[in-house]
C-alpha cells in the first residue's frame, strides 16, 4: 500500500543485529524495527531522520523517523527506559550535556539540521523550549524566573516592556491570577502544581516555536494535572509540543497523535485516536491494555 | 613504685574478675534451662564483677592521692620542734615546703636544718607504711565487692542494665570533660580580662589610638608609661584580614567554580583532595614564605617605581595569609556549589543561557548562603591566624591603612605581651587577656554567623 512505498523510499541504514524482541515473540523480530503507521507529515515543523542515540557504547535508540506538526501536541508513550526522553533531549540538544552522549541522523527545525556543526545551540534552545518532569523553578522570586529567558537573551532592556513579557507569559501559563499579588515572593514557594506553570511561563516567555516536556505532571497532583493538561490544550494554538507521559489517559485526552516506542524503536505512530481505539501493533496493542509496561 | 604495682595487679583482678562472672553467668544458667534464661548476656554479668571488683578499688586510690598529703602532714607537725610551731603561718608554710622538697629528693632552699631533715625522713616512711597499708585495703575492698556481685549472680540479676548505666555515666562524665575545659578557658581569660579592666578603664582599651604596652619596671625609668589604646590593632587585623580576603575570595571562589561546574569529574576527584592538602600545610612554613620570599620581593618591587616599603609590611602578610585561606574558600565553596541540584542547570540551559549564564544566573545565587558561610569561616581563621603575621607583618602597632607600612594584630601582641619573663599581674601580661577575649569575642561572632547561614542554605535543598 501507499505507505510502504513512502517508507521504502527512505534509505534505512543496516541495523546492528539486536533480539531485543525475542524475549516477547521471535515471529515478531523482523516487524518490530519498521515503523506501523505514517510518521511523515506535509509541513513539519522538527524532523527526525534515521536518528539513533549512544550513551558510551550502548544504543539507547535507533533509526527513529518522525515529524513534529505545526500546532498538534505530539504524545510519546512506552515503558520506561524505552527511550523517550532520549529522543526529546535530542530536540534540543540537551544531550550535548550528558557525557559521552552521541547522536547520529539528522534532526531539522524548520528545514535546518540541528546538529550541523554551524549551528549555535542557543538560540536553538530558545526556539525549542524544555518543561522538565520534576518543576525545577529558580531559587528567585517568580518575576525574575519568568524574566529569566528574555533577559539572558537581550530581548528588552525596557523594563515596561519586560513587566509585559512577564505577564502575558504568566498569563498563557493560566498562572497570573495566582501569583499577580506576590511576584517577588520566591517561586520555590509555591505548591508543586504552580511551580509546574511557572516553569511552562519561563519557557513560554522566550517565544519557542516548540515546547518539549518530559512527564510534565507526573509529579503532581491529579487537580493539578487537570490544570496542566488544559493549559496544554490551549499552548497549542501558538506552539508545537512534544510530550512524554506515562499516563495513557493523558496522552488520549491532550494530543492529536501519538508515537509509541518499545525498546529503543519507534514501534507505531498515527493519531491518537486510531492509536487507541484500533492500534495495528501487537506491542502497541499489549501496551496500551496494560498487558505489560 | 608500690602504686605502679598495685595498678597492676588491679587489672589483673578485674580481668580475672570479668572471666568469672562470664563463666558464673554461663553455669547459672545451665542449671535453669540454657543461655536464653539468663537477663542479659553472659558477657554482661562479666562485665559487671569486673567494675564492682576495679570502681572501688579506683576510688579509694583516687581519694587517698587527694588526701594523702594532709593527713601525713598533720602526723609528722606533732614531732617537729616547738620553737617551729610557733612561726608565723607564713614562715611555717616555708618549713613544710622545705620538708616537702626534700621528701621529692629536690635540694633544700636553706642550708640543711636537721629539724627539718628529721621530719622528712619520717614523712618517707610514714608514706611508705601508709603506702602499704591503702594497698591492703584496696585489695580487701576488691575482693569482697567481687565476692558479693559474684554470689548474687543468678538469671534475675539485671547485669545489661547496670553495666548500660555505668557506661552512659563514663561517656557523660567524657564530654562534660570537654566542656568544662573549654567553659574554664573562657572563664579564665574572662577574670584576667577584668583584672586588667580594673587598672585600664574598658573605654580607654577599645578607643584608645596608641598602644605601647612597654611599663616602667622601675619609678624612676623614662618613657615606659605604657598606653594600651587597642585601635592600631584592630586596624591592623583588619587590614591584613582584608587583603587575605582580597586574594583568597576571587581565587578560591573562581577555582570552586572550575573544580565543580567545568572540570571533568575525574580531574575533580583528584584536585579537589589535593587543594585540602594545602590546607594541611603548616602556617609557619607559610610565614617563611612570607618574610623570606614575599616580603622581599614586595620590597623590591615597591623600591623599583620608587615607593617607600617597609621589609615587613602588611601586604605580605596579607597576601601569604590569603593564599592559605584559599583551600577552605574553594573546598567548602566547591562542595555548597556541587550540591546545587542538576535539575537547576538543566532547566537555565533549555532556555537558552550559556554554560558561564548559568553558572552566574543560578548556580552561584543558589549556592551563595552557603558560600558565604564559607567565606566567613575563612575569615575567622585569618583572624586567628598568627605565624604568619609575626614573622611577615612585624611587631610595631601603627595605625595606618596603608598596607605598604608594618602594622600588627591582636595575635601577633598577644604573643609578644607574653614571651620573655614577665610579672604575671602587670597591665602589660594581663593586656594579652583583654586582646584574647576580644579576639574570642569577634571569632565566635563570626562563627555564630557561618554557621547560622550554612544551616539556612541547607533547608533550602533538603
Ligand atoms: N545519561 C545516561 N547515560 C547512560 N545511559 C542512559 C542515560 N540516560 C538514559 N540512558 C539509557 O538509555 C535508555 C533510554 O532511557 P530514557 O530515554 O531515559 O528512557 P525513558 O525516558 O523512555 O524512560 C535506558 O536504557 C537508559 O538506561
Ligand atoms: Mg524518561
């Protein structure tokens, strides 16, 4: 059909010989390495190409092929140690930081390769913004964690300018009312939830094009969480997102499609919905009936 | 010599003593039905016949070395003549000290009164019955206290508890050691302190400018009034003080910053060990470096551009006193800045700031109470830092701030007040009190302070 015609134009690289299957089912061996479903899209904002990741000498993921949508919130779900946040590290080159961390494959952003040698990861990582799992706001009063990105980046020296940043941030983050009152107060001071907004207002006031998160809310509370997961339906009016969640729940109700990885691979993608009402996987299948993960 | 022997065989005893009672223990409780019958362990009932056969004897030896030389005294006054009892309690304290030193085998301060050598003679050997009569005692005492624990051993007896008692009161009475010396120390300085307060007003010592604490030993000696005006002192400590911290903050803070934040993890497991080491360095091998090597070549180096630079100068100290501080800056700077949580760089870095942002931005303002903490740590040991400045910085209290000139501090007077033979109730040694409170004062406050804000910085991240 159509779509294996698109994935057998694409030069797939020999895979290193790896039974990471075999333990579930050798018949499955050969199908699992191909991607289930189309993970190529008309006008993608980030493109990943044969993108395999090493941590020293082991593989952690390999040959991974997918694009992130203009305005869609992209869920990536599996069990842990499968490899998602490597691939959401690659993004925005956080991984520059692990040592002995490499990345092979090409990984664009509107059309330009990330890892090429020209590339300067600061301004990269302003477009491409990270909202981690654990909220790790600045030990600094709430203004100055939002203000914290334009400032760096010189945006304003105007401080009307920078009040305005600060508040138009706090409120895309659903966060301003609360804290409108008290923004020198420390923002290590407020409950976990909050903390979680303000890190997604930080992130928000450098204007990314792409916002990364990594189990945003598995952290927090489920009232919390809800608050969260509205937030993120209305963000994707202006960004694109990528999330990692381990809640499947999560990713039906916030994302329009869905990636799911087992062991280092791209297993299937498609939209959510199909994903999950009709996965076409067995993985996929056993993973979201919580057979295993 | 009898004593040393008695101690021996002390030990003897109560090893003895402990190997009965274990064996005593373990016989009970065969007879009643095996180990679990017994209340504690077997050790435990060994352990306590062996301190019911040695506390006692400890304690009679204890006492009888405190009043072992006012009961033998009181004996021997009876046969001395009667013309000696009649002295004045002064010169008959002479006589007693006379037959003291002589019973010690030291010489006599007079010529040899045969009076006194009679006494002496029958001090030894009333001693040496004495000796010999406590020895039996101690011994008596050992084994019937023994007997009786050993006897009353059986399963009921609480032998865990009694000996848990008994240590707790041992580490007890340990650091109640430690702490009375060190509240006596304060104490001790703080009453010679007053003293000097009596005979030079409080306010002429904080306030006064001059110190020259040289009294006239004679009245009719010139220019040796003595003032003990403390500011040149004060200036001076905090002059050099200073400079030590000049050099050793943007060091010690800088390589701390390397050491945790750029360096490789491995190059850090070995320099950071190595830096501590600088710190083990003797301070006097620091004051050398400073008078033969630093001083110099300040001196020098002023005379090249045609400044006037005394060969001792405050500059040198400073800078020497700096360089040994930086080791305590960075290594505890290092470990506050390396316990600043990964999650916090992260989170600067995907937003776009470059490594030295980060490190500026975040990771120093979240480490700094602790940094802080650190710093004034070092500061106090600069403070009470004396080597150095002796041999560096001189002796003459100047008052001036300029670093170029000698000037002193609070340690190095301290020490000069007090070498040589000195009048232990003249202003001039009595000064050296007043200066070590002072001192005591200032270096608790700082401490106080480090430590109140290191705690801080710790609740913030546990
Ligand atoms: N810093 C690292 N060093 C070495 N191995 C790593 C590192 N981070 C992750 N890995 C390995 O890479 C694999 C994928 O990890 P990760 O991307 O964190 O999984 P996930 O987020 O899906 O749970 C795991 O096997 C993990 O052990
Ligand atoms: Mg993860």
């Amino acid at each position: 059909m159509e779509l294996t015609s698109h994935l057998a134009s694409q030069s797939f690289p020999t895979l290193p010989t790896y039974d990471f299957a075999a333990s579930l089912d050798k018949t499955e061996t050969q199908a699992a390495r191909q991607t289930v479903g189309n993970p190529f899209l008309e006008n993608p904002r980030m493109t990943c190409r044969d993108v395999a990741v090493f941590y020293g000498e082991k593989e952690a993921i390999r040959g991974i092929n997918i694009d992130v949508g203009c305005n869609e919130v992209l869920a990536m779900i599996g069990p842990s140690g499968c490899g998602k946040s490597t691939l959401l590290r690659c993004l925005n080159r956080m991984n520059d930081t692990v040592p002995g961390c490499r990345v092979e494959g090409e990984i664009c952003l509107d059309g330009e390769n990330i890892y090429d040698p020209s590339v300067d990861v600061v301004p990269l990582r302003a477009r491409v913004g990270m909202v981690f799992q654990k909220p790790n706001p600045f030990p600094k009063s709430i203004f100055d964690n939002v203000a914290y990105g334009p400032k760096i980046h010189g945006f304003t020296t105007d401080k009307a300018e920078l009040d305005n940043i600060v508040e138009t941030s706090l409120i895309k983050a659903g966060l301003w009312e609360e804290v409108k009152d008290r923004l020198q107060e420390p923002g290590t001071g407020l409950s976990g939830g909050q903390q979680q907004r303000l890190c997604i207002a930080r992130a928000i006031a450098v204007s990314p094009e792409v916002i990364l998160m990594d189990e945003p809310c598995s952290a927090l509370d489920p009232i919390a969480t809800a608050k969260i997961e509205e937030l993120i339906a209305e963000l994707r009016e202006q960004f694109s997102i990528v999330i990692v969640t381990h809640a499947m729940q999560q990713a039906s109700r916030v994302s329009q499609r869905t990636a799911y990885f087992h062991l280092g691979d791209l297993i299937e993608v498609g939209p959510t919905e199909r994903i999950f009402t009709n996965p076409r996987h067995r993985l996929t299948e056993d993973y979201i009936t919580g057979r295993f993960g | 010599m009898i004593y040393s022997f008695l101690l021996l065989i002390i030990l003897l005893l109560g090893a003895s003593a402990y190997f009965l009672g274990t064996a005593r223990a373990v016989a009970v409780s065969q007879q009643t039905g095996g180990m679990r019958s017994l209340h504690s362990l077997p050790s435990h009932y060994g352990a306590l016949t062996a301190l019911g056969c040695v506390l006692p004897a400890l304690i009679i030896y204890a006492l009888w070395q405190i009043a072992e030389p006012m009961i033998l005294t009181s004996m021997i006054k009876g046969n001395l003549p009667a013309e000696m009892l009649k002295l004045s309690a002064n010169e008959f304290g002479l006589v007693l000290n006379d037959i003291r030193n002589m019973v010690a085998g030291n010489t006599l301060s007079g010529t040899g009164n045969p009076a006194v050598m009679a006494a002496a003679e029958q001090y030894i050997s009333l001693q040496t019955s004495a000796g010999r009569i406590v020895s039996m005692v101690i011994l008596v005492t050992m084994c019937v206290s023994a007997a009786t624990i050993y006897s009353r051993i059986d399963i009921h007896l609480r032998a865990r508890n009694i000996v848990e008692g008994l240590i707790k009161i041992a580490i007890i009475a340990c650091s109640a050691v430690a702490i009375f010396t060190t509240i006596g120390i304060v104490l001790s300085v703080l009453f010679e302190a007053i003293r000097f307060f009596k005979i030079i007003p409080l306010q002429d010592f904080i306030l006064g400018l001059t110190w020259s604490p040289q009294t006239a030993i004679r009245a009719d000696q010139v220019g040796s009034s003595g003032a003990f005006g403390a500011v040149p002192i004060f200036v001076g400590t905090t002059l050099i003080a200073l400079i030590a911290m000049a050099v050793a903050i943007p060091i010690g803070l800088l390589s701390a910053i390397y050491l945790s934040e750029y360096a490789h993890p491995k190059f850090r497991a070995t320099a950071k060990p190595l830096m501590e080491i600088l710190a083990g360095i003797p301070t006097v091998v620091y004051g050398f470096f400073a008078a033969l090597t630093v001083a110099p070549f300040i001196r020098d180096l002023g005379m090249s551009v045609h400044l006037d630079v005394s060969s001792e100068s405050a500059l040198a100290a400073g800078l020497v006193m700096g360089i040994m501080i930086i080791p305590f800056v960075s290594s505890l700077s290092e470990d506050v800045l390396h316990a600043v949580p990964q999650s916090l760089r992260d989170g600067s870095l995907a937003l776009g700031a470059t490594q030295f942002e980060t490190v500026k931005n975040v990771v120093v303002p979240a480490a700094l109470p602790g940094i802080v903490g650190g710093i004034l740590l070092a500061v106090s040991r600069a403070i009470g830092e004396t080597m150095i400045v002796v041999m560096a910085a001189g002796l003459s209290a100047n008052l001036t701030f300029n670093p170029l000139e000698t000037v002193t501090t609070v340690t190095v007077q301290i020490v000069t007040l007090l070498v040589g033979d000195q009048e232990f109730d003249s202003p001039k040694t009595l000064a050296a009190f007043a200066l070590g409170l002072v001192l005591f004062f200032f270096t608790l406050c700082l401490n106080i302070i480090a430590i109140r804000v290191v705690q801080k910085y710790r609740e913030q991240y546990e």
